[in-house]
C-alpha cells in the first residue's frame, strides 16, 4: 500500500470517526479520563492528532506556514490539555482543513521526492516517505485510543479496521 492510498483510507476512517464524535455528549468528549501532562481527554486527542499532522507537514517538511495559523484559538492553546472547552466543531473544523492540506501536498509527491531527507533536528535525518508512514500511523494509534476511551464510556465506536475499506474483488 502506498502513502496515498494509505491516507486515503484514514480519510474514510475519520469521517466514520467524525460522524460518531458528533453524536457523542459534548461532557464524554470533555471528560479526564487520561493522566497525561498533554492529553487528558478525547478532545485532546482530536487536536493532538490533527496538529501533528499539520505540524510535521508544514513545520518539518515543507518548512512553511501550519494550518493552525489559520486557527488562532487552537494555535494558542498550545499542546497542553486544553481542549476540553473547545466546542468539537472547531476542533473538526481544524482537522478538516489539515487534511485538505495534506490532500493537496499528496497529489505532488513523486517517488523521488519520497526518497528525500529531512531534517527534524541537526542530529536527527529521515526520509520523507518513513515521516509520512510515521503521521499516518500516528493517526492510527490515537484514534485507536478514542474508540477504546469512548468503549469506556458506553459509546460504540466506528469499526475502523483497515479491512472494513478495503475493496472487495470478488468477481
């Protein structure tokens, strides 16, 4: 599986995902239910999620301005916990707009641009086709993470197990 059919996949994920979110209390999404210094809640987990995404893209490999410049209440919020307040629209309405970004970014990449190196840091060197792996998988854990926290909560998650978008090629 390539890079873009690979995103291509956490797309449709993620509107399954969404679409529950949506349903979901604003008080279950808001909940401490983590012990973390930087995620507590599912909403924390949302706009972790979405601004690693933005953040690898524009600060480390496209070395431009983030989407969440576009988005000051979310760029002030820091990485900290504190998105509980957030209505999740705003915080959708972020991640939509990262993946537009993103979308846009895929339909330009080669295979030789996928060879490049980046850098992250002077010691640290990769290629961009393992950083890209590196975000989508990101993406896979934490929202792995949401549905397991909304099973705490009685809530049914989407089944977003790759198989459930994989194509059927039964003649």
């Amino acid at each position: 599986m390539k890079i873009p059919e690979l995103y291509a996949y956490l797309v449709r994920a993620r509107r399954d995902l969404w679409a529950t979110l949506e349903t979901v209390p604003d008080e279950v999404l808001s909940r401490k239910m983590l012990d973390g210094d930087r995620m507590q809640s599912i909403k924390d987990l949302i706009a972790h999620t979405a601004g690693v995404e933005d953040g690898w893209l524009h600060y480390t490999i496209l070395q431009d301005t983030p989407v969440e410049d576009s988005f000051p209440a979310i760029k002030n919020a820091g990485s900290g916990p504190a998105y509980a307040n957030f209505p999740l629209a705003d915080l959708l309405d972020y991640w939509r707009a990262v993946e537009a970004s993103t979308l846009s970014y895929l339909t330009t990449l080669t295979d030789t641009d996928l060879e490049r190196v980046i850098e992250d840091t002077p010691e640290e060197h990769f290629k961009l086709d393992g950083l890209l792996w590196h975000v989508m998988l990101h993406e896979v854990r934490h929202t792995a993470q949401i549905a397991a926290l909304l099973r705490t909560q009685g809530i049914k998650p989407p089944s977003m197990d790759l198989l459930f978008y994989l194509p059927n090629l039964k003649a």
